[in-house]
C-alpha cells in the first residue's frame, strides 16, 4: 500500500482540499489501531489544543524567543510563524483522507504517496520530535517542583531527582489514562490550572514591569552569537506552535474530520495563541533581555504565589504532555496489544504497563543525565518540524492535486519546499 499511486478525477481533488467530499467520510477505510478513533467533538480537541500549547514550557520563551530578537523582529517572526503555521496546519488537515481512506498517522499518508522511504523518514522524524518534546516537558516538570521545594528548604535536592518524581508521575497517569480520546475528563480541570497559573503569572509580571523603570531591550553578544541565538529563537517559534502530529490527532475526531480538525486549529491560532503569546510579550516586557530562561523564577513575590504558579504549571503538564507522547504509546499499543481483546484486559493492561514504564524510565534517565538539554530540545525539534509542517503537506498538495491546480497554487507550493530545503 506505501508505494500505491492514487488516482483521483478532477472533482474529488478539488473536494478533498475542501473537506466537502462526503463519500470519502461516509465509506472510509484506515487501517487498525488499539486506540480509539473517530470519536471525539472539535470542541474537545480545540480544548486539548489550547492547553497543550499553553504549557509550562512557554514559561521559557521570553528568554528563547524575543532576548536575541528584540521588539522588532521578534513580533515579525511572531506573527509570521505563526501565520505560516496555522496555514500549514490548515492544508494537512485537508489530506486526512484520500480516495476513502482515512489516515489516521502521518507515516502512513507519506508512506501512500511516496513509498517506503518516506514512511520511515517521517516516522523517525516524528517519534524523534515527540521523544526529545516529552524529555523536555519531564524536564519541564522537575524545574517546577524544584522552585516549590527552594520556596521551603535553603538547600533543595538537585534537579534530577525531581525528574525522576516527574516522570513517575507521567508514567502513572499514560497508564490510567491510555489515549487522547481517553483525556476527555481530564480537560477540564486542565483548562482551570492552564488559566490560573497564566493569568496570575501576567498579575504579578505587570506589577513587576511597572516596578522596573530600568529595562535594557539591547541585543547583547557578538555578531556569531547573536546569528545562533536567533535562528534558535526563530527555532522555539516553530516549536511553540506546532507539534507534527496533526493527522494523529485529527484521528480522534468525529465526521466531519476535515472540517472539525479546522475549528480546532481556529480555537488553538485564536485562544490558545493569544494566551502564550501574551506571557512571551509581557515577559520580556517586565524584565528586558535579563529576563528569566524560568519566568516565574523571575517574579518578585508573594513566595505563596510562586508555590502556587509552580504547582499549577507541575499539575498542568501532566495532562497536556500526554497528547505529545501519545502517537508513540499508539504505535506501541497497536504493535504489542492483542487487538481483538479490549485494551483493560489483564494481559494488555500487563503489557501497556511495561511499555510506559518502559519509555519513562528512558526518558527520564536521558533527561536527568542531561538537565541542561532545554535548548537542544527547540533547536533540534525545529529541524524536525520544518519538513513535517512546512515542506510535507505542499509536497502532498502537488502529489494528490498538482495537474488539477491551478499554476499559482502549484508555484506556491514548489516555493515552500524550495525555500524550506534552503
């Protein structure tokens, strides 16, 4: 099936960008997965998408994003990436079936069009992308309890046994919790702690800004320096806003997925970019390019305050780090479950149990061995995302639509893997 040509007449490729072509929803294929598909609303994905966006990790992107920018360029790129981003997104989404099929992984579209090479070279870049994206939010983790724990002792532990205690925790909830469509319930209390721990972080940021009459926006370094940090700050833009992932989750969505997958990319580019961009703004804003790698490390006080912040964001991130690490738990379960059986027999629960504690345990291991890899993980995971966002979805458009397109639409498309090779 990989190395299989499609063939479509000109009305089905003009519907399949649309997400208007009703045949190919109401009789699809795909092909077998342990975990559940086609089953949930847009309005719970587009949740999903705010608060997994909106994670402790935007807590570093004022120091990431805007210090080797500045004003300037920092809100052009911004604005940019993010558009840019958004668009991509857009057009995957458009490609979640073709000819009947639905394709519920991104390997599985590539691996259809292009054949058995691309399967893989997506396949590496995705699972790469989403192992080094959840070191980083175990990492992530163990900062925060860190913070909370120097709020009470003048000699905290070192960094690294709290990974070890965040990844436990992970672990514990992927098992009890084994899908996306599985996070239903926990949304929710997601969505609260999302909105707690932001708006009392902006609270006590402004009072600090408005306390700091001496800011200094002046990009600092040599010119090498300054030509690294900004490509790594235009890398963490990429990172903050995308994930690679789209096809998977736009897996779980009820029909129309197409056109619901969209409405959840309205809610994640309108509410959830809004949010993180206001702390990366108002972050550098406050304390200039001195600002913090860990914002709330930054804040002035009440000590009570940053207990809280520091808890929330801990608690948040054990619910928005399972939709990054969930493609991987799906191929595992998929690979190793016995499908015919539920997935909360004794055997499969036996078997999910040492998966994750498997992939914990390594993840952990690695992050605690390397608590200093935050900016590799942006650095890296950009030149992961750039092909599955950026270059991917326009070499899919000229493979499913390119004779029927107009010639525009065709140059565009040449131009965003062009220039996105370069």
């Amino acid at each position: 099936m990989e190395g299989e040509e499609i063939t479509t007449n000109n009305k089905e490729a003009l519907s399949i960008e649309q997400g208007q072509l009703r045949g190919d929803q109401d009789h699809e294929f795909y092909l077998p997965s342990a975990h559940t598909i086609g089953h949930d609303s847009w309005q719970q994905v587009g949740l999903m998408l705010v608060t997994s966006f909106n994670c402790g990790y935007i807590l570093s992107f004022s120091n990431l994003m805007l210090v080797p920018l500045g004003w300037t360029w920092g809100i052009i790129c911004l604005l940019v990436v993010g558009f840019y981003t958004a668009y991509a997104n857009w057009l995957l989404a458009a490609f979640h079936f073709i000819n009947g099929q639905r394709f519920i992984r991104y390997r599985d579209l590539m691996g259809f069009l292009f054949g058995r090479e691309m399967y893989y070279i997506t396949w590496v870049s995705q699972f790469l992308t989403l192992l080094l994206g959840n070191m980083g939010l175990i990492l992530l983790g163990g900062r925060a309890l860190k913070e909370i724990n120097s709020e009470f002792s003048d000699s905290p532990l070192r960094l690294q046994y709290y990974i070890v205690v965040t990844g436990a925790t992970y672990f514990i909830y992927s098992f009890l919790i084994p899908t996306m469509s599985a996070m239903r319930r926990w949304l929710g209390p997601s969505t609260v702690l999302t909105f707690t721990y932001i708006v009392i972080l902006l609270v006590v940021v402004v009072k600090d800004g408005k306390a700091n009459t001496k800011r200094d926006y002046a990009i600092h370094g040599n010119k090498a320096d300054r030509v690294f940090n900004a490509f790594g700050a235009i890398s963490a833009i990429i990172v903050c806003n995308t994930s690679g992932l789209l096809l998977e989750i736009q897996s779980t969505l009820r029909k129309p997925a197409v056109s619901n997958m969209r409405k959840a990319l309205y809610l994640q580019f309108s509410v959830g970019l809004v949010f993180y961009y206001g702390v990366i703004m108002v972050g550098y804003w406050a304390y200039g390019s001195t600002v913090s790698e860990y914002l709330p490390g930054e804040l002035s006080g009440p000590n009570s305050v940053k207990v809280l912040i520091n808890a929330a964001v801990f608690l948040q991130s054990i619910v928005s780090q399972h939709m990054y690490a969930a493609p991987i738990h799906e191929a595992l379960d998929t690979k190793f479950l016995k499908l015919e059986t539920g997935m909360n027999t004794k055997e499969n629960l036996k078997r999910r149990f040492y998966m994750r504690a498997l992939l914990f345990t390594v993840n952990s291991f690695v992050t605690a061995a390397f608590p200093f890899m935050g900016n590799f993980v942006n650095l890296f995971g950009s030149f992961t995302l750039v092909p599955l966002t950026f270059v991917f979805p326009s070499m899919i458009f000229i493979k499913v639509k390119g004779k029927t397109a107009r010639l525009e639409k065709n140059l565009w498309h040449w131009f965003n893997i062009i220039h996105e090779d370069m």
